[in-house]
C-alpha cells in the first residue's frame, strides 16, 4: 500500500481535511496528494508531508494534471447549483479517467435521486449514474446529514436553552466528519469494488433527542422547539448567502423532516475500522473544553473585520454579560462596565470618536461594544470582597486605582471576547479611537473611562486579513 498515490480534491474544506488527517494517522501523508483551488490554504498538511496542488472544478486542465500519477481519488462534491455540480463532477470523471486514475471514490448523499426534497440530490444522481458508466472502478460513499451542519443551532441552544427545528420528531443517521473520513481511508487504501456504501451513523436522532442529549451534557434544560420551516429561510438569507445556497440548505431540511435521512448503517465500522460518533460524544464539544473548543475560542480565533447582517438578539448580548461575569478579578474588584451599541442613532454617536479605519466595519457591525472601567470601583468592594475593607489602599492612592482598574476591566473585556466565542459570535477588538471624544459623549461625569471597544456578530470571513504569525515560546516565555 505504500506505492499507491492517492489524490483528494477539495482538500482545503472540512471533509478533505478530515481525510488528510486520517491518512496522515494512517502514515500515508508522503503518498497522498491535496488538491484544492487555493493550494495556499494547505500550509499545514504541507508541513506534515502532503504534497500540494492546484485544482479547479471548471478548470478541466487543471484536474488532469492534478491527477496524473493517481492511483486512487478522492473526488470530494463541489459546490454550486445543481447543474453547475453535476457539470464539475462529470469534468472530474473526465479527467480522472484520462489521466489514467485507476479508483474513483465518490462522496455522494444519502437517497440520491431527482425527486428527493433535498435540491441538490439530483446532482448526487446524475454524478452516480455518470462514474458507474465511465469504465473506471468506484465506489460511492452516501454520506448522511453531518452533525456539523447544525453546530450554530447547537451552540445557540445551550446558551439559550433553545433548538429550533422545522421538524423536532423526524430521525436523521447523523455522521461526523471524522467517521466519513475514516471510510473513505478505508476504501481510498482497498481495492475497488464497484460498490456503493452508506455513510451513516449507528443510530438515528431526532432533535428531540439531541436536546435531551445537550439538556444531560450542559446540566441545565435545553427544548427542541418547532419552528416554520420559511423562518429557517429567512436565517439563512439573512446571514448573506448566495440564493441557491438558501435555496439548497432549506430543501435539505424539508428532506430531514420528510424522514429521507433516517437511514442507518454499520459500514463505516466496516470500512474504516471505527464506530460511529454517537450525538452524545459529538455535541459534548458544545458543552466542555474539547478540541473543537479550544480551536473555536483559541486556535482558529480571528480578529473580525467585517460580519454578515444576521442579528444578535438582546437576550444573546444578556446571556454573553451572564457568562463573562463569571470571570475572576483581584479582589473581585469587577472595574469593567460595558455599553452595548445596538442602535443606529448610539452608533452615529459613537462613529466621530472612532479612528478612520474603524469606522465602516463599526458601522456595519450588528453590536459594539465600550469597555470602560469604573474609576471608583472601590466603593463596593465591601460587598464584593467582604474579607477585609480595602477601600482605604484606593481611596488614597489614584494611581493604584486607575493601574487596577485599567488591568482588570481589560481582563473582563478579554473575558467576555471568550464567552462571545464561546457562544458562537465573532469578536473584532480595537483600541483605535478618541477617549477624550469617546468619553465626553458617553461618561461626560468622568467616572467610567473608555478602555477598549469590541465589534461583535456572526463573522465574514471575507473580510480578514491574512492570519499573522504568533511568537513562539523562545521569544515570549522565559522559564526560570
């Protein structure tokens, strides 16, 4: 098996990843090429030994000379209408064939057919009927439902308590990533068989059923609601998506309270060798500090630039206070206030105190926050800290007060930066402003000072700038 070559397209997204890494387990990374749009992308898994490669869907050219020495392919779905799918696919086929690539893997869908709810089946089937005519041996992976697709509902329902559903009773053989990655190592590393396989989790859920698994992991009652599949729509509309994105996501969850994802499986034990994650162990990222956490709140945390217009309700902003609060102070000294700009007529105050720079994405983003500091925070510590009173150490020393409480009101905005990560928002901090302007128009009696404002939402990548590199430990940490 160490001289097969193997090829996967789409390798920048969350599938082609999960493969690499799995081959990379498995010891294959020297033997395994990316293929993907934006090779640049893939700095990571070059690192760990992939080989890299440019490939475009609508670029036929570009695909043969991807997969010119492959053995086995991974052809990973594209994205985009369906017959705009259906076209890529077949060029990949294409492609593949003549480049002389002697096993097709597939990533097709559960119930691929033209009269299925889900839109974008039809394209599953034409790609189906295409590869088992073209002469070259395949196999099909009929991926299930991702868990994934429903992180944000996820994470929105244990901070509110709330999973909203078109359908709360209709069972879906969710899968993860990982399971389907397991799969295709397993066939991309076997012989084909001209097979087709179902890609499905052990046990069907209903979101029902995932509540009551979220109610038992956060400790605390989470309810799967009901709500009109239009209102699903209109999220995802509002969110900015492209209209046959909406369109597709929405037939896809008619197709889930239509049962036609009920389906369940034991072949992705049998071909990659691993059970299937069950929902408890997949949404216990939602509700404990795993991986998918730590890259959330750290790892893959970016500084956003500009959000989509998806609104962040007041109960959020609520529930993010009720979250940072938590965060320890010295003395439980508790400096930080913070002003929620939410309005246009509080943003068309705040935008003349802000530096060039930060005034359209402020403008654009759906909350800012101030984060001030109260200069006389000391007045209650006798209730928050009753231990001793030490009112007196600031009381007659303003710098002492103003050092403390600039440290610990910038480590509660660093605390509620976490929660909003934590509860899926996107945070874009900036120290680029006026005080003087910012606190005449808002703290005009002086007791609260403006330390630093934070743009919250629901992030657009697009607007980021390329992720900067970090110290490493040689420069920043000294152990003595």
């Amino acid at each position: 098996m160490t001289h097969i070559t193997i090829t996967i397209t789409a390798a920048s997204g969350k599938l082609g990843q999960a493969v690499a890494a799995e081959l990379a387990a498995r010891g294959l990374a020297a033997h395994t090429r990316l293929a993907a749009r934006t090779p640049d992308k893939l700095a990571a898994q070059r690192a760990q030994g992939f080989a890299t490669v440019a490939a475009d869907y609508d670029d036929p050219a570009s695909l043969r000379a991807a997969f010119a020495g492959t053995d086995a392919l991974l052809l990973i779905s594209g994205m985009g209408t369906n017959a705009q799918r259906a076209a890529q696919h077949k060029a990949a086929i294409d492609a593949a064939k003549a480049a002389g690539v002697r096993h097709i893997v597939y990533t097709s869908t559960t119930n691929p057919s033209h009269g299925s709810r889900f839109e974008w089946s039809g394209a599953h089937a034409d790609t189906e009927a295409y590869l088992q005519a073209a002469g070259v041996p395949y196999t099909i992976l009929r991926d299930n439902a991702y868990f994934s697709n429903n992180d944000a509902l996820f994470a929105q329902a244990v901070a509110s308590g709330t999973l909203a559903f078109p359908d709360i009773d209709a069972k879906v053989g969710y899968v993860a990533h990982e399971d389907v990655a397991a799969a295709a190592a397993g066939v991309l590393t076997g012989p084909a068989t001209n097979a087709v396989f179902e890609i499905s989790g052990a046990q069907a859920y209903s979101a029902r059923e995932l509540a009551a698994e979220l109610s038992h992991l956060a400790g605390r009652p989470v309810e799967a609601v009901q709500v009109p599949l239009q209102a699903f729509t209109d999220q995802f509309r509002a969110l900015g998506l492209p209209e046959f994105v909406v369109s597709g996501v929405t037939s896809f969850y008619a197709a889930l309270a239509a049962g036609e994802f009920a389906l369940i499986s034991q072949d992705v034990e049998r071909l990659g060798g691993r059970t299937t994650t069950s929902a408890r162990e997949y949404l216990r990222r939602f509700t404990s500090a795993d991986t998918a956490t730590l890259e959330r709140v750290f790892l893959n945390a970016r500084s956003f630039n500009a959000f989509t217009e998806r609104p962040v309700p007041d109960e959020l902003l609520q529930r993010l206070y009720d979250l940072a609060k938590w965060g320890p102070t010295s003395m439980n000294s508790q400096p930080a206030r913070f002003v929620f700009i939410r309005t246009p007529e509080a943003k068309a105050r705040l935008l003349p105190a802000l530096s060039p720079g930060n005034v359209e994405k402020t403008r654009k983003a759906p909350v800012t926050v101030i984060v001030a500091q109260d200069t006389r925070f000391f007045e209650h510590l006798p209730t928050q800290f009753p231990a001793y009173d030490a009112r007196p150490l600031f009381e007659n020393n303003a710098a002492l007060a103003q050092a403390t409480a600039l440290r610990n009101s910038s480590l509660q905005g660093a605390y509620l930066i976490v929660a909003a990560r934590l509860l899926g928002l996107d945070a874009g901090p900036m120290s680029g402003f006026d005080p003087a302007a910012l606190n005449a128009e808002f703290f005009p009696d002086g007791r609260w000072q403006a330390n630093f404002i934070i743009n919250l939402g629901y992030g657009d990548p697009a607007g980021n700038h390329p992720r900067g590199p970090r110290l490493d430990t040689d420069e920043a940490v000294r152990f003595l």
